[in-house]
C-alpha cells in the first residue's frame, strides 16, 4: 500500500500539468482563432481547481495505478470552444484539437531534456543528500514523459468526442464530416469497450513504447 502512495505521489504532479495544459492549449488556440469562450469563462489559468475532474484526473488515473495498467491517462475538465465562433470553423477544428497533443509531447521533450540533463550532472550523486532528492526526482521525470506521451496517443484515437475525433471530422469532407459527428454520442462506450477488451492496448502501447524509448533512450522502464 505505501508503494502505491509513494508512485500516486510522484506521478500526481506531471499527471495534473499534463491534463490542465492539454485543456488551457485547447482554450488557448481556439482564443486566437477566434472563439474567446474559455477565455472569458476564466478557464485559459493554470489553478488546478479550475481544471480538475473528479472522475477524469483522478479517479480514472488511480485505477490505472493501482491496477498496474500498463499506460495511465486521465483528464481535466474539457476547456469550452464554440467551433462556430472560430474564422474557419472546420479548418480550424483541427489545430484546436491538436493543440493539447502537441502540447503533451512538448511536456516530454521537457521532461526528458531535464531527465537527461540530471543524469548526466554526476558529482551532485556524489552528495548522499542529494541523492536522496534526485532519485525520486529522475523517477518523476520519467514518469512525466510517460504520461505525457500516453495523453498525446490517446487523445489522437480518431473516435469522437476525443481530439483525434475532432481531427478526423475537420479534414473529412463535410458529407462525410457530418456522417462521422454521429459517432460521438457512443464514443465513450466504443473506449470502454476497447479497454475492456484489451484491444486499445494492443493499438497504441507500441506507439508509446516508441516514443518513450525515442524520449529517454537508455532509461526507459516501461
């Protein structure tokens, strides 16, 4: 049980950075795009009461812990856009969309430069104090590369109403656009169904092993 407080610990701070920046890159692009919504609903800050879901950021993610699944993602509460605000509504769909994935992989890059970095500052492992506190602290790094990578990948799943979804309806022809849109309302069971299944991790676990081992090279743990 301590060994599963100390990981929640350790993997709590990456996680709530990853879910709330994917949201605010959200709000953030759809702003400059036209749509203030998030913006004026006071949603583009990084106050994690602002952002946080219960179920999403943090009962999902301790599941996952606790059940030792072998990639953990989670969520914040979804940012508001109002796409026909937007100058190019379907156009812009898509970058609004992308906005949180390119923003969790550029948490990793940071995360694994940082990684990377303490690794290499050898004579600060000499000091047993400090080796108290890096290794914890490499551990985290670690882990926010992982959660990073895996929130990027799973939020690419092109099933609406995730981002990979919106991506999808915004460069599909707006026949075949409107056709896609229906599948939202099932989207959540169709995900279910393919955890339950084990076919999403069959799916996106070998992308994320790729992108982990590209990120830390010789470090990686999965």
């Amino acid at each position: 049980m301590s060994s599963v407080i100390q990981q929640i610990s350790i993997m709590a701070i990456p996680l709530l950075l990853g879910v709330i920046l994917h949201e605010v890159a959200h709000g953030w692009v759809a702003n400059k795009l036209g749509d203030p919504t998030a913006r004026l609903m006071g949603r583009l800050t990084l106050n994690p009461i602002s952002h946080i879901d219960h179920i999403g950021s943090i009962l999902i993610p301790g599941i996952l812990i606790v059940t030792q699944a072998p990639f953990l993602f989670g969520y914040a509460k979804p940012v508001p856009v109002n796409f026909r605000n937007l100058r190019n509504p379907k156009k812009d769909m898509v970058w609004v969309a992308l906005a949180g994935a390119v923003v969790n992989l550029l948490l990793a890059l940071g995360f694994s430069l940082l990684h990377r970095l303490l690794l290499a500052a050898e004579p600060l492992w000499e000091w047993p104090f400090l080796r108290l506190i890096l290794q914890p602290l490499i551990l985290m790094l670690r882990y926010g590369v992982v959660i990073n990578v895996a929130l990027a990948i799973f939020n690419l799943i092109p099933i609406p109403p995730l981002d990979g979804g919106r991506v999808m309806v915004g460069l599909l022809p707006f026949k075949a656009a409107y056709q896609y849109s229906k599948i939202e309302p099932y989207g959540f069971f169709i995900l279910i169904g393919l955890l339950v299944t084990h076919i999403l991790d069959w799916l996106i676990s070998p992308l994320i092993y790729f992108f982990v081992s590209l990120f830390l090279g010789g470090s990686m743990f999965l």
